[in-house]
C-alpha cells in the first residue's frame, strides 16, 4: 500500500510537471536535467539545511551538463574548469528549479530537484580562455551604457538592433582611461555576437538585473557599469558662432557576481562645436572621459569593495517590496520572507497601493539576504532582485494563481 501510495505521488509529481512546463514554457537553449543535494542539520535548522542542499542540487546538475558538453566536445576548455564554475556561482546558470522530493534522515537532510540549466551561457563560459586581470590585478569591466546624440533620440545599447554606427562616445572615454590604467576592458564587438549578446537583446533596451548578471557571468566580468549618457544643445554664446552643447552620463557601479551596487556615478561634460553630431558627440565623451576618472577612484580598493560573505552576525535590512497587491501575494511573500534561513524579524514598516516597506533583521545583512533572495523558490508567484545597496533591497513581486 505504501510503494502504491509512492507510484502514485510521482505520477501525480509528473503530470504536475509536465503542465508547469507547458504553462511556463522551456527555453530551447535550457538543458532539463535532474540532481540530488544534501545537508547537514546544524545550528541553521531544518530550513537551512533545505536550503543548502538544493544549493548542493543546482551545483550538481550544472557540472552534469558541463561534463555532457565537454565529453560531447562542444566546448573547448578541460575539465578543470567545471569545478572552479560550480564553485563560484552555479546559479547564474540556472533558469528555474523545482523540488520532486525531500527527506530528513537523522542529521541529514536530502533532496532531489529537476532544473533547467541555460546550456548557451555555459558554453560561453567554458568555451573561452580563462580571464585574465588587467596589469594591475585590477577587475574585468564590462561597459553597458545606453546612448542617445539629441533629447529626441531613443537611448541605445551596444546590442540592440539599431545600434550606432560607432562605439558609443561615452564607453569609447571611459575604455581609454580605464585601459589607460591597466584595466582589463570586456571587448563589447566581439560580445554582441555572442549568447551573452543575444541574452541582452532578448531582454531588450531595458534589461532586468537578473539577465545583467547572467551576461557578467558568461563574460567574466567581475564589475559592470550600466547607465545612460546623452547630450543636449545650448543656444549659441553670439549669434552665428557655434553652439555649446553639454553632455552628462548616469551610471551605477555593480558587482558582476552579486549583483550589489558599489557606487553611483554623474559625470557632466562640454563642447563647442557648430556641427550638432561632433558637438553631442564630443559632449559626451567628455563626460565619459571624466566618468572613467571618477570610476578609478571606485575600484582603486577592489577586491575589498567586493560583498564580504554572511559572516553570521545580524544586519537591519530596509526591502522595499512592489507588486504589493494582492495582499495575498504579499503575505505569502512575507511569510516565505520570515521562514528563510538567516531571517531573524521581518516587521511591516509602510504599506501603500502597490508597494511596501519591510524592515529585516538578517545574518549577513543586505549582501546575506540577497543572495538568499535569488536562491529561494517561491511557490505560487516570483520575487526579482531589483537593486541591493548597503541596508537595502528592492523586490518586486509578480505572477502567481491567486483570487
């Protein structure tokens, strides 16, 4: 009666799969696969012990999938490489998971999960030379700065379809002093063209943090820089002489691996030109120029601007929630939110129309609780990352069957 009661759960396992995967649809690129993890049961508790075995799941079946590819030759890189990439961040190349079974034994806790595996970015990944820093020891940099020329332009990125004609005025400064300094510059040309390339256009001129750092893994960047630049005309200083015009650039510095903002950047810049093209253009890249400079002094003390790891002790984080309504969503949300490993209080702060203030106590603090974020499976709705900072957290909530 009990093998009965078993066949048919994973029968019932099965069908549910099967809707899920046709409801939510699988990436043709996605490589389905299943993987077991598990844990010990120590101070964290049960929960943490979930928690770490689907860690254990998500690593396990990515290095299945890398060794596939490898034995199958469709990478170029040894095997020596699977286990530094599963080590440093399996998740960047997970699209989405879900639990068949667990169970605690004693002191262990175990898990067996079915994922998909985004096989374009691994292959990226194992499919280049390992990177090298620049002549500093300085971090790989990858530039993402949308552009416009005139107000009423649409901003560009260097991989959407209408691209400019040339690098973009503002990345082309900022390159210059960075290299200038020994840097080590992601080379955006040969990018465009690559499955991280393809990710980003997908996502549009707007990407969302989590396909940012999707591309910064594929890439190896250890630091993206992503905003906007553009330039506006001034009337001319006497009449028939040419015109001023100003530029500026808007960036935030992010770390390629957590996805935590170590600074915010604005630069502004000026030219005199009577050509409104060369004016704007050469506006911007002196704004680019003095970016670049400012962006030095950011990444003069990296790595140790790099998150440190949870090291145990508890943080007050404010997350700022949207997708707030339903209050079903959200209570669900908050729930999950209390229950997570790591969590100590979660306190309702401000509620609006669609947006709320939680105030989280939580061991390691914002960088802790943010990696937890982007690990956790929430049943019935999504959670995405939408800015880490110091003490604070953006979440929007989306999805979900609810009344």
């Amino acid at each position: 009666m009990s093998d009965m009661r078993t066949r048919r759960r994973g029968l019932w396992a099965g069908i549910a799969l099967l809707l899920l995967g046709a409801a939510a649809g699988v990436d043709a690129a996605d490589r389905v696969t299943t993987a077991s993890g598990e844990a010990e049961v120590a101070a964290g508790g049960p929960v943490e012990a979930r928690r770490r075995a689907i860690q254990g799941a998500c690593a396990t079946a990515v290095a299945q999938v890398a060794e596939e590819l490898l034995a199958a030759g469709q990478v170029v890189n040894g095997f020596q490489n699977i286990e530094p990439l599963v080590r440093q961040r399996p998740d960047a190349f997970i699209r989405r998971y879900k639990v068949l079974s667990e169970t605690r034994d004693g002191d262990r806790y175990r898990v067996n999960i079915e994922c998909a595996v985004a096989v374009e970015a691994l292959k990226t990944r194992l499919g280049v030379a390992a990177p090298a820093t620049g002549e500093t020891g300085g971090p790989r940099v990858l530039l993402m700065i949308a552009e416009r020329n005139f107000p009423q332009d649409p901003f560009q990125f260097w991989w959407g379809t209408d691209y400019l004609f040339a690098r973009p005025a503002s990345e082309a400064a900022m390159g210059r002093v960075l290299k200038e300094k020994g840097l080590s510059l992601i080379d955006t040309d040969g990018a465009r063209k690559s499955p991280a390339g393809k990710l980003l256009a997908a996502a549009g001129p707007q990407p969302s943090p989590d396909a940012i750092l999707q591309a910064a893994a594929a890439l190896h960047a250890d630091i993206v820089v992503v905003g906007q630049a553009g330039a506006e005309a001034g009337s001319p200083v006497v009449k028939g002489r040419p015109s001023a015009f100003r530029g500026w650039v808007r960036a935030k510095l992010m770390d390629g691996r957590s996805g935590r903002i170590l600074a915010e950047i604005q630069e502004e810049g000026v030219a005199v030109a009577a050509d409104a093209v060369a004016g704007s253009q050469n506006a911007i890249a002196d704004a680019g120029s003095r970016a670049g400079a400012l962006l030095l002094t950011h990444l003069e003390d990296w790595p140790s601007r790099r998150p440190a790891a949870a090291d145990g002790s508890v943080g007050k984080v404010t997350v700022v929630v949207t997708g707030a309504h339903p209050l079903v969503r959200f209570a669900r949300f908050r729930t999950a939110l209390a229950g997570m490993a790591g969590v100590e209080a979660v306190q309702t702060l401000e509620m609006s129309a669609d947006e709320a203030t939680l105030q989280v106590s939580s061991r390691g603090g914002a960088a802790g609780l943010t990696a937890a974020l982007r690990g956790q499976r929430f049943d019935g709705f999504q959670v995405e990352v939408l800015e880490s900072t110091d003490g604070r957290i953006a979440v929007a909530l989306s999805g979900g069957h609810l009344p």
